[in-house]
C-alpha cells in the first residue's frame, strides 16, 4: 500500500480519517454537486477496502447501510488498512428517486468512464482512475431494480479465487455465482485484480431493517477476516447458488406469491397466482425447477411474459 493516497487532490497519510468532496459540476439551476468519499487510514499497513452504495440511485438499502456504519464510527479505529466509504455514488439518482443519471445512463454500465463523458461517464471515471487504483478489495451495495425484492445475497465471480474467499467471509444467506455485466464497476475492477462483490437486498426506493442489518454484519465479517477489526458477530448457515432462473408470467392479471422469500422450492411447487380482471380465471404459478427463491416481484400488476420470482440453483 503507498504510504500517502491522492483522492480529489487531497493527500491521506496512514492514521488519518477524512472526507474529500470530490466535485461532479453543477445542476443546471446552479447547484454544486459533490461525492463525498470517507477515507479511514489505520498507521498500520493492510487492505484497501472500498464501500459504495447508491450507484443505483434509487436503490435505497445499501446508502442508508453506510450511513449506518458512518454514524456508529465502525471504521475509526482500524486495526490495519484503509476503508474507503461512497455512501451515495448517483447523487442525481436520488434526489429524482431514479436508477439512472442526468442522462439517462445507467452508472453501473458506463465503466471504465470518462473525464469528458456526460455525467454517468465522469463519475464512473472518477473511481476508476482515482479511487481504484489504490484499492484491494470491494463491495458495492445494490436492491433488486423496480419493485423485485431480493433476498439478501452475495454476487461475485468464479474467476477470481479470492473473489469466492470473500463471499464466505460475507456469509450472506446466499452466495450466487453471477457473470459480470459489461462495463460494471464489478468487471472493470476485475480488469485490475481487484475482487468487488456485489450484495443485493431489498427492492428500490425502501429501506428494509433485515436487509440492513445483513449488508451490516456481512461487511463486519469481511473486515474481521481481513484482520482490520474486531466486531463481535455470528455466523449463519450460507447456501451456494451457481446460476439463477426466472419464472415468468404466463398471463396478465394480479399477481399474488404465495411463498416466502428465500424459501427453499421444489420442483412443480405451486407459488403464486395471477388472476385475469376480465375472464375471472386463475393461472398458478408453479416452479420449474429445485432451488431457492432469491426475488419476488411486488408489484402485483403483471404482463404475460413479466419476471414473477427468481430461483437460486445450487
Ligand atoms: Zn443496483
């Protein structure tokens, strides 16, 4: 690890705790925009540990996780290492309650990004050339898009060994296998060795006290193991999932799960329903395969041909 990191211009030696507000331009009503990023140095030498959350902007869970984790100080007094904290990456994002940047691009698909790019673009090039660089490891906080609600679950690849040591040392519910999406910052990081896994819990635009509390004590195992820290908290049983499936609907109508999320499924199981408005009839919904459920849609108006549930394949 070097012994001084730039962020933003602003050097951080070991043994000191800072925020750097790092500038994104303007609103076009004048408003300055800035991404803070909260860098905690231990004197000691160790990982680089980067935390970002709300690279969707309305994916609320893993913003309000960080805020958490900054207000109860978890990473004042590190053992060795650094933490670098971006609670809320698409600033846009949140404040229009939306996924996507000013330009209506998806951050996490416009790595390694750009200095001269439209905003999504910048702020992707910002952690790529000057956070990056100085890091180890990852995580980046995510919830499932519109109103699909994920069970909390770890995300990372099978091509990086220390990618797989890390999920366990997360210890979520679920370990998925997942292939990187193009131009992600999971894919980009990758491309410099550097392991990010990705948690889903939740849906958008909710804060959920379980999937909080998961991403919590998930991210203290990971800096437990990694010898930054000390936190007192226990393991759970972990299922390994290799790939993942969709049931999709096979009318349009309400739709009402009749299962609990993260339950175990088995093939041929009656999981929900979805009731025609105009011709009073019902369709069950019924499991193609043996796994378990990792999202369930909530929005109960549905298209023929909508994802209802997702499954979990060992
Ligand atoms: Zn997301």
């Amino acid at each position: 690890m070097a012994d001084i990191i730039n962020i933003g211009g602003v050097p951080i030696s070991p043994g000191e705790n800072t925020v750097v507000k790092i500038s994104l331009g303007k609103l076009p009503v004048g408003n300055q925009l800035n991404m803070r990023v909260h860098v905690f140095r231990s004197l000691n030498p160790g990982p680089v540990i980067l935390l970002t959350g709300g690279i969707h902007g309305d994916e609320i869970n893993g913003i309000e996780m960080l805020r958490q984790a900054l207000e109860l100080q978890l990473f004042e007094n590190l053992n060795c290492g650094t933490v670098i904290v971006i609670p809320l990456v698409n600033i846009f994002g949140f404040i229009s309650f939306t996924r996507d940047s000013t330009d209506g691009k998806d951050i996490n698909r416009s790595f390694p990004g750009s200095p001269h790019g439209s905003m999504a673009s910048r702020i992707a090039g910002i952690i790529s050339r000057q956070i990056l660089p100085y890091c180890s490891a990852g995580i980046d906080f995510h919830s499932g898009s519109q109103s699909r609600f994920n069970y909390p679950q770890i995300r990372f690849t099978g091509r990086h060994p220390s990618g797989k040591v890390l999920a366990d040392a997360f210890n979520a519910p679920f370990s998925l296998i997942k292939p990187f999406l193009q131009k992600s910052l999971r894919k980009i990081a990758f491309d410099m060795g550097i392991p990010i896994l990705v948690y889903e819990g939740g849906e958008t635009l909710r804060v959920d006290p379980f999937v909080i509390k998961q991403s919590m004590d998930g991210l203290k195992k990971v800096l437990n193991h990694l010898n930054m820290t000390n936190f007192q908290v226990e393991r759970q049983e972990n299922i390994l999932l290799k790939r993942m499936s969709w049931i999709r609907a096979q009318s349009q109508g309400l739709f009402y799960p009749t299962i609990n999320n993260g339950s175990r499924i088995d093939k041929g199981q009656l999981i929900g329903w979805v009731h025609d408005l105009a011709g009073n009839a019902n369709t069950a919904v019924v499991s193609n395969t043996n796994g378990y459920l990792l999202c369930v849609n909530n929005r109960p108006v549905v298209y023929s041909g909508d994802p209802l549930f997702n499954i979990g394949i060992p």
